[in-house]
C-alpha cells in the first residue's frame, strides 16, 4: 500500500477519528501531539479526506504523499529521463565496443610514435570497432613496418590496445664488438673501469664529443697492437653550456593583464570543440584539464592565454652578480636542468656588453 501522512489540528482530535472510521476511512501509526494529531493512511483515501474537512473548524495538511501513484505514472512523468538512460545505455554499450586508446610497453630504442603509425596503417585506428580487428594482421604490421622490433603481442583489454614490443637485440655489437668506445660528450674523466681493450684515457682528462676512450686492441709484450674487443665502463663530468649576452638597453617580455580563455572538448579522446580566437602576437598560456560527470570520458581542457607585451628596459651592466643570476635561471630554463654538480660561470666585459657563459656540471655514465 502507498501511504500518505496527513497532520490534523484542532479541537476534540478522537471525533475526528471516530468519524473516519465510521467512514470506513482506515487510519493508521496514530500519534498524538499537544494540538495536533497524525496520522498514516492510503494514498487514495486523501481527496476524500480534504474533501469532507476542507470547510471544517480542523486544520488539515498533507505532510506527505506518494510522488507516484503507480509504476505507469512514474514512467509517464519520467519518460524524458528514461529515455537519457536509454541512450546513455546504448552509447555507453557502442563505446566498450570501440579501442579508445594505445598503450604500448617494451620500448627502449624504438619511438613510440612508429608503433603508433603501423596501428593505424593495419587499421587499428582510435574508434574502430574491436570486432573487426585482425589482432594477427596487425602483429604483422607492426613486425614487418617497424625496424628493431623482435617480438610482438597485441590484445585487447577492455577499451585499450595493449602493444608489448620485445626489441631485436643486437648480437653482432654483444657477441663481435670490434669497434672502439668513443666519447659522446665535451667532458672530464672522473672514472674509468676497463674490462677489455686498452684505456687512452685516464682520470681527469679533458675529452672532446668523438674522442676514443677505450681503444679495441690491447699490446703485447712487444708493444704490437692486437685487435679485441672494447669493453669498459666510463664516468665524466658533462658540460651543458648556455651563452647570454646582455646590453644597456634590452626588450623583454612582460604580461599586459589582459587574458583570453577557451576550452577544448574530447569525448571519447575525439576532438570536437575548440573555440580558439585569439589575437594576441604575443602570450603564455597554462591549461588545465578535466573529466565531466558522465557516463561518457567527456574531457575538459581548459586553456588560459596571458598576453605578453614589448617593454624597453635599462639593465645595469656593473651588477655582474644579479646578471649572473639571471643568466643561471636562463640556461636551466633553456637547457631544461633542474639538478647539477656544479655551475661555472664565464663573464666577459665587452664595455657596450656582457656576455655571460653558464656551464652546468653534471657526473653521468658516458658508456
């Protein structure tokens, strides 16, 4: 039974009730008050009630009532959400249908993006249907279009294409290796541990990009070359170098105050909106994204533009310590540094000039 709650006030509460149930007006959970009484009874029962008290000295209100009288009137005064859940239903259905999304696993040497483009040639683009996938055919797309690639194993998880790549191991270089190591970077030689071959370079040396470090030949007693492998393990200080030359009077960059903002709009990692106009020569821009509350991967990326105007300013070239700072958070910018052994700096006076050279130290594994 759908149940009403109706409150009663007035005088001589029990009459009231006595004559509903002469009535035949079933009432029930009765609760008495100070003035006031309460009570349960079917829904259906309400009208008669208003009805027959509606010009009496009792006060009566509906305190509560079934929203929905049956299951016909809820899907009659819902039939607008019902529908949304309808066609959330079946999107979301085609949607789990569909790859959304690469991920790829295993890659050392090889760049993703040459995985990414045998996909979509084998015809495992974004949005095909997981159904007409031919998981060995693009295997083999990705085997025979992809160089260095050993092994390969695609599936399907979900929404994702799952690509593990096994990379081809060079065995010629493992198992022959007659070939020198040389030195990729401008460094110092902090350490050097050779397994074979002959070392042509010791601790603190200064070595240049091409340099041979460790020679494949070793010497006999006699001082005769003998060819080997090279084999080793070097450590060096590298240099990250950055040069900055500053005037009397320079241009920079500085923000106006004046913004532009637009979002773009992904559903199902698909573009579909993007609302870009701006007009300013020159900006900065910070973006934000995220995820709407719906049963679609709607995503939101929010972009914010700052526009940046010329300004002339004075730079006091005597001030060499606050030029060097600068120069400092210049290179580290530039070069993308955000840790160091050490820094050394350069500074040459031309008179009408500055320039500042800026060295970033770092101890790495060179080979």
């Amino acid at each position: 039974m759908r149940k009403s709650k109706i409150l009663v006030k007035g005088e001589n509460l029990q009459n009231f009730l006595n004559a509903l149930s002469n009535r035949k007006i079933i009432v029930f959970d009765i609760e008495f008050k100070e003035d006031a009484l309460i009570f349960n009874t079917d829904y259906r029962n309400v009208p008669r009630i208003l009805e027959l008290y509606g010009n009496s000295n009792y006060k009566v209100e509906l305190v509560r009532t079934p929203k929905y009288e049956n299951l016909k009137d809820f899907f009659k005064k819902n039939i607008a959400i019902l529908i949304t859940l309808c066609i959330v239903f079946v999107c979301c259905f085609a949607y789990s249908q569909h790859i959304w999304q690469y991920k790829v696993y295993g890659l050392e040497n090889i760049d993703e993006m040459q995985i990414v483009e045998a996909l979509e040639d084998s015809g495992a683009i974004i949005g095909v249907n997981k159904k007409s996938l031919d998981l060995e055919k693009v295997e083999n797309a990705i085997l025979h279009n992809v160089e260095d690639v050993g092994l390969v194993s695609v599936n399907v998880v979900g929404t994702s294409l799952i690509v593990t790549i096994s990379e081809k191991i060079n065995n010629e270089t493992i198992l022959d290796n007659t070939r020198s190591l040389v030195s990729n970077y401008d460094c110092v030689i902090t350490s050097i541990k050779t397994n074979a071959g002959t070392a042509l370079v010791k601790v603190g040396d200064k070595v240049v990009k091409g340099q041979t470090l460790i020679g494949n030949y070793v010497l006999d007693s006699e001082g005769n070359q003998i060819a080997s492998k090279a084999m080793g393990e070097v450590y060096a200080d590298v240099y990250y170098t950055y040069n900055r030359t500053y005037f009397s009077t320079d241009t920079v960059l500085e923000r106006s105050g004046n913004t532009y903002k637009y979002c773009d709009l992904y559903i199902c990692g698909i573009p579909i909106l993007s609302q870009s106009h701006c007009n300013f020569q020159y900006f900065e821009s910070e973006e934000k994204s995220y995820y709407l509350e719906s049963p679609l991967p709607i995503k939101v990326v929010e972009h914010t533009l700052y526009e940046l105007i010329e300004k002339s300013i004075n730079i006091d070239l005597n001030d060499i310590e606050n030029l060097q700072e600068n120069a400092i958070k210049l290179a580290q910018e530039q070069l993308k540094i955000e840790e160091y052994d050490n820094v050394i700096l350069d500074v040459s006076n031309n008179g009408d000039n500055v320039t500042i050279s800026v060295s970033f130290v770092i101890n790495q594994k060179i080979i």
